[in-house]
C-alpha cells in the first residue's frame, strides 16, 4: 500500500472514530459558543470495548472520583451562572461538552472531538487561522501528564486551554505550549511553600515519596534543586509502583511498597514529603496501616492534599500529622447548593456514555457531601475562575455592552490574545495572567481533621507568590506526646559558638564543636569553621564575636607603682641633697677625692634618671619611649662611665703613676678621665641610635601570657633583646669598674673607694642579669613593673652606695676632710709600701 492510500485510510479512520465520539460526551449543553470540559470522574480501566481495529477505553464502575464529579459540576454552575447574568454576555448563550478522561486513559480521543467541526470532520489544511472547531476553549484537564498531551494537540491550533490544577513547571515553557494557561500557581510556588514550612518547624532532615509519572519525577526534580546549596537535606527518595490499567496492584508492586515503608520505619527523619496522584496512595497508606507506622509528618503536594476519598481511609489519622499545600480557600455562593442537585432538575442534555451512570456520580457525591462542603472550594475556584476568564475574553472579543453582544464567528487564535488580556476581579479576587501564563493564586497549608464537626482540612498558613514567604501561621494539632513539635534533624542545632564538623555526604549531618578561646564562629562567613580574632580583640569559647583585649600598663592607682613612685622620689631628694652638700663643700678633699667636677655631672644625671621614672607609668608614647629607650640609658651609662673612669683613675695615680709617667703625664694633660667618659658616651648612643632603628618609638602591644584578654602595651616589641643589647656596654662598664676598685683596695683609706663602688656595680650586675633572666621565663605585665624597680634601686645604688658614705663622712667626720688627715693617710700608705 503507497504513502497515498495509507493517508486515505488513515483519514477515513479518523473520521470514523470523530463519529464514534460524537456521541461519547458525558453532559452536554447546546449554546452560542461550547467550551470543552476535560475532567476524572472514575480512575480506573477495568475493561475495553473493541470496536473494530481500535480498542477505545472505556471506565466501569469501580471507583468514583468524587473530586472530579465536583470539579465538573463547579463548571457546570459556572456556565449556568453566566449565562443567567445579563450583564457580563448579553444575548449569547455558553454550552459545554464535558468529558471523562478516566484518568489520563482517555485524553486524545476527547481532544480529536472537541477539535473536530460540527460534521465530526477533522480537515487536514495548512492553515487553520480560519478553522473554527467544535469548542472556542478547553476547561483541564487536572493532571500534568494529560495537560501535556492535550495540549499538544490544542496548540497546533491555538485554541484555548485552561487547566485547573496541573502545576508542573514544563507549563510554562510557551514556545511548547503557546495556548495553554491555568488558573492555579506555579509548581515553583508549591515548592516554596513547602520549604518554608519546613525551615519554619526546623525540619532539615527529610524522606521524599514520588509517583513514578511525569508529576513525581518533575517535582521531586524541582525540590532537589531547591533544596540544593540549603539547610534541609534530603534522607533519602523513593518511587512509588504507579497502578497498571486494571488498578490491580502487582505483586512486585506491594513488595515495593512493603519497603519503602520499612525503609522509612528505620529512617530518623520524621518528615515525609509525598509527590504522587491520589490513586497510587490508597494502597501505600494501607501498607502503612498494616506496618503500623506512626509518628510522622506527612506533607501533601496539592494532587491530593485536600482528597476527602484518601482522608476517608479508615485509620489513617493514627499514622502522624497531615499537612497539605492547597490553593487558598474561596467560597463560590450557592455552589454547595447546585452540587447536590439532582440531574433532572438541570437543564442538560446527558448521555450515559463510557458505562458511567450520573446516578451513581450523585449518590456519591451525596455521600461525600459534608466533606466537600467543609474542606471548602479550592480546586473548585480556579475551575469556576477558569470559566470565567473565557467569558470575559468572550465579552471583549465580541464587543459586547450592558445590554448586547456581537454574535460572530470566534476563531480560537483570536479568543487566546483576548484571554492573555483578562484582568477582572471575581469573589474579591484579582484574576489576570502572567507570562508564563499563570494565576498568582494564594496558596495555603492545610491541616487535616477527623472531627466532622469542623473543617477537615483546616487552614494552618498560607502563601503569597509575589511575597514569596509563609504568613499568618496559627497553631498546630501535633500528634505527638504534649502536643509537641516534631523533630526530624539528622544532627540538632549547634549552639551558638560552635562549628560543624561533617558527619557523611549530607550537609545536615554534623557533630557540633566549640570555638577555642580567641577564636569565633561567623556563620554567615562559614559555619564549618572558626577564624581567628584579630590582634587586639579576644574571644572566650564558643563565642560568635570577639571583644577588645584590655590593654595593660603601668598606672598610678597601682600600689606597685605607688611604692616605686616613693622609693624614686627618696632616691631623687637624697640626690639633691647630696648635690647641695658637694656643692657646698666642693673644695674640700673629700669632694675632690670623690672626683671633683665630674661628681656634679654624675649627680645632675641622676636627678634627671629620677625625673624620667614617671614616664615608665601611664599609656606609652612616642614622647615617654624615647625617654625610655634613648635619655634614660644615655644619663645611667654615664654615670657608670664616671664611677669605672673614676676608679681607673686613683689606681694609676697610686699604682700606674710611677711605672708609667709619661701615659699619666698625657692622662692629665689631655684630660683623659672626660675623653674616656666622653668616648664611653658616644659610644652608648650609637647604640641607643641603632636600638631606635631597628624597633621604631611607636608602642607596640603583645598578649599577656597568662591572661589572653590582656594586650600589654610596651615601648618596645622585642624587649628582652633590646635590654641585652642596651645594658651590653653597662655591664662591661660595671665590671671593669668593678675590677678597678679591687684593684685599689690597698690605698688610702680616703681613697680606698673598692667598698662603695664593688657594692654599685655588683648591684647593678646581678640586678640586670635578673631582670633578663625573669624576662625570659616570663612575659607579663610585671616585666615593665621589675624593670622600672630594677631600674629606681641601681639609682639608689649610685647615689647612696657611691655618695651616701662620703655625705656621711663630711657631716659626722669634719676632721677628716682636711688636707692635713688626707696627706697623713698618704704618707702611711707611702711608709707602708716602703
């Protein structure tokens, strides 16, 4: 058979099959303009018709969809309700023709109907910008898999299409499904709300139950991609067996199902989030039941969060908490009225067709009548909504005013620009389309109830898509123990101030670890680990923050300090005194013998080292470091130089003098005593100079070793090395003077001076070799309160060691500082050494 014939037979098939269907509508409503209604009235295929070369399906009586009957009947009373308003389409009269698509069974056939002319032909043209169809506009149908396939039908020819509940996200792509829209949000949306409540109730940890269609896999991939990069992790997620055309479970299916609930028994997440038509849970939550799983929280995706069939499973309530996302509740006055009304009351042609018998659909819906009056019009308002919007279209396309219409022929190309414009308020609700084609409809959690007295679905919060957040949340009924809110982490919460440490693959799985002290935890940063606080800052443990270190330095209110401050003060008026006595005695032999001119500028150099201890008290400097760290060592390295010139001095004139007279004769001549002490001078601010270079005037701080949340505040950041390097030259002063005075131990008593000097020196020595060796065991802020007593007693030690016995010896012993006692005790001395 050619390419030619088969297309013939092909086309004679089909029109055979238009034929067939002609007479396949479930309710039927002549009028001016008929609109397609897609809906599931029974779910199941338990049988076939052949008609010949083609097995139509058709639905027996097994289980009826009460929510589908109810849907239909809202588009029903909707078109009814128009079409008695004669404000909105004057003169012109809405039909219908609805149809059961069992399902997702019977999706294409309905649409070859509804597509088809009046003669039941389907031409086969290039251009159908002028073909006008049976219907001007198609109402469903509810799920996305039928959505999908309907609409690749319709949009070959634009003709509308408004979908009441199929919220999957592919709807949205318009280069593939340019004329279908819906009246419900978004499965984005319908995500966010779930996360929203889970990061409300703290739930990180999560079990995910999807149907294997394209609704399960869609979403589940939507929630995985949400949750990405988040606090909420994922336990683990699992298909669900969808049912086989008779709806009689496999028996590879009930062993999936057996464990997929034992898995779920063994999980520690308690939160369950179920992506799955209403049809495929029926035999899971029995599976559940006969587990006796409890505990959990159920939340719903909108195929089956407000089903009153599954609600009405008996036992159910005992399994955990149901929550449920739903469209926002509206209430469509008279509706609950209409519903329950008998089909001969109804002005509609109805053919039993399909072996579906409307009798039967209002004795269920009878039954159920209460469940559907309390869980309130949700799916049934974007139904009636959906109506709506193609009347409005209607009534902008075909002119129409107060009191009449334009009857002309609509082609379906041109109701879809109007129904993209539609922008009307119904029931106090705004209705127009975004472009994606999508109804910013509230979405709501809703509670399920078992006390029939009170809504069953009760609402619990909702959500705003243009806001993006859950809102007005009220109290939960938990199924717990105390009515407290479950828990369902895989590690709790840390507290503040600890980080995470990973524990597996998922980030939700952690052990919590506290931040050392001097660390803390910036979790907006990184949570996994602690940073350091700056220099100046200090943290206790698990701590979110740090806190500016104390700094630490020498105050007056101190009573080191105070006691330091009177032993300088002493130190400085003994000084003066003794500079007042010299002075006043200063042509005496015992001031010359103490060294005449050059005990003046010892003694002045000492009350100025007195005058620079304050400097060592209150918040360093640049001033008091270079006090510190140049004038002070200058003035006491001159006051050594002075004391070993000094003692060099009397052992060559007594010892030296005659063995060497010409180095002594060049010694006084050239003033040998102030060039060495000059020299010695020179010297020592060279080194002071280089001191300054290398470790700058500006306070540096360092932390305190036995207390971290102190910062010592010094002049200098290496000090221990710079007090080496400092008193190197007084040490070496110290002990050849040292070493001089011994040697002049044998002289005249008035100029035996090894005493004095051997105890200066030897104080000094020992005393900074102490001080060193405590800094190097030691770093605290006691440091600076040694070296400044360290400092004050070498004072003292010259002034009183080195003056203090000549002061004595002027005021108690007057006869011995005459020329006559000193020049006896060199002549014994002399007769001595003879």
């Amino acid at each position: 058979m050619g390419p030619r014939a088969r297309t013939v037979c092909f086309l004679f098939f089909l029109l055979w099959v238009l034929a067939e269907l002609a007479e396949n509508s479930d309710f039927h409503l002549p009028g001016d303009y008929l609109l397609g209604g897609l809906f599931t009235l029974h779910a199941n295929m338990k049988g076939t018709v052949h008609l010949n070369f083609l097995q139509v399906p058709m639905c027996k009586e097994y289980e009826m969809k009460v929510s589908g009957y109810n849907l239909m009947q809202a588009m029903r009373f909707a078109v009814e309700e128009i079409n008695n308003d004669s404000s909105l389409l004057p003169g012109v009269l809405l039909g219908y023709e609805m149809v059961d698509v069992c399902y997702i069974s019977n999706n294409v056939q309905p649409v070859l109907y509804f597509l088809a002319q009046e003669d039941s032909l389907l031409p086969i043209q290039e251009d159908y910008s002028n073909y006008v169809p049976r219907v001007v506009a198609v109402i469903g149908p509810e799920n996305s898999e039928s959505v999908m396939t309907v609409a690749n039908f319709l949009s070959l020819f634009l003709l509308p299409q408004i979908t009441y509940s199929a919220i999957s996200d592919q709807l949205r792509d318009k280069q593939r499904f340019p004329a279908l829209l819906r009246t419900a949000p978004s499965a984005k949306h319908h995500i966010e709300a779930m996360v929203q409540l889970m990061l409300h109730f703290h739930w990180n940890w999560i079990s995910v139950l999807v149907s294997s269609d394209t609704y399960g896999r869609d979403n589940g991939q939507l929630l995985g991609d949400r949750l990405a990069g988040s606090d909420i992790c994922i336990a683990f997620q699992e298909t669900l067996p969808t049912l086989q055309p008779n709806q009689d479970i496999m028996p590879e299916d009930r062993q999936r199902l057996v464990s997929i609930v034992e898995k779920l028994q063994h999980s520690t997440a308690r939160v369950v989030v179920v992506f799955s038509p209403d049809l495929t849970l029926y035999d899971f939550f029995r599976e559940v039941l006969r587990q006796n799983f409890t505990g959990a929280v159920w939340i719903a995706s909108e195929s089956w969060s407000i089903d009153p069939v599954l609600h009405n499973l008996t036992g159910l309530h005992r399994t955990g908490t149901f929550l449920g996302i739903t469209i926002q509740n509206v209430p469509i006055p008279g509706f609950s009225e209409f519903r329950v009304r008998g089909p001969q009351a109804e002005p509609t042609n109805q053919r039993s067709t399909c072996n579906q018998e409307c009798d039967t659909c209002l004795n269920s819906t009878l039954s159920f009548n209460s469940i559907l009056r309390l869980s309130g019009e949700r799916i049934v308002y974007s139904v009636y909504s959906a109506v709506y919007v193609v009347a409005h279209a209607l009534h902008s396309l075909l002119g129409c005013d107060h009191s009449a219409c334009t009857k002309r022929v609509v082609y379906p190309w041109q109701l879809l620009e109007e129904i993209w414009k539609v922008n009307f308020t119904l029931l106090d609700h705004q209705i127009s389309f975004d472009p994606h084609g999508d109804v910013a409809l509230h979405l709501e959690i809703v509670q399920w109830q078992w006390d029939l007295n009170q809504n069953l679905f009760q609402s619990v919060a909702s959500y705003s898509p243009l806001q993006g957040h859950l809102k007005d949340i009220q109290d939960i009924s938990w199924h717990t123990v105390n009515n407290t809110i479950p828990v369902s982490m895989c590690s709790k919460r840390c507290q503040s101030g600890q980080k995470k440490k990973p524990m597996g693959i998922h980030t939700c799985c952690f052990e919590c670890i506290d931040c050392l002290p001097g660390t803390f935890l910036n979790q907006t940063a990184n949570e996994y680990d602690c940073q350091a606080c700056p220099s100046n800052e200090w943290s206790h443990q698990s701590e979110t923050s740090c806190f500016k270190r104390r700094l630490s330095f020498l105050e007056w209110h101190e009573a080191a300090t105070i006691a330091v401050a009177l032993l300088a003060a002493l130190g400085f008026l003994s000084t003066l005194a003794i500079l007042v006595i010299f002075w006043r005695h200063f042509q005496t032999p015992m001031v010359r013998s103490a060294g005449g001119p050059m005990c003046f500028l010892m003694l002045t150099l000492l009350l100025v080292a007195y005058m620079v201890v304050p400097v060592y008290v209150g918040l360093p400097k640049v001033s008091t470091c270079l006090c510190r760290q140049a004038l002070f060592p200058v003035c006491f390295t001159i006051c050594i130089s002075c004391i070993a010139v000094r003692s060099f001095q009397i052992v060559c004139v007594f010892k030296m003098a005659s063995r060497f007279p010409r180095a002594y004769s060049y010694w006084v001549r050239y003033q040998g005593s102030y060039v060495s002490v000059a020299f010695i001078t020179a010297l020592k601010m060279i080194t002071v100079v280089i001191s300054l270079l290398a470790t700058g005037l500006n306070p540096t701080t360092r932390t305190d070793t036995d207390d971290p949340k102190i910062m010592i505040i010094s002049c200098n950041p290496n000090y221990r090395n710079s007090l080496l390097f400092n008193t190197s030259l007084d040490l070496l002063l110290s002990v050849v003077g040292f070493s001089f005075a011994y040697m002049g131990k044998e002289l005249p008593t008035n100029y035996n001076e090894a005493k004095f000097i051997t105890f200066s020196m030897t104080f000094y020595f020992t005393s900074s070799v102490s001080l060193c060796t405590f800094m190097s065991v030691y770093d605290g802020v006691l440091v600076t309160i040694v070296d400044l007593l360290v400092t004050v007693f070498n004072l003292l030690a010259i002034s009183l060691g080195y003056f203090g016995p000549k002061c004595y010896m002027i005021l108690f012993y007057p006869e011995r500082n005459t020329p006559a006692y000193f020049n006896s005790m060199i002549q014994g001395y002399t007769m001595r050494r003879d």
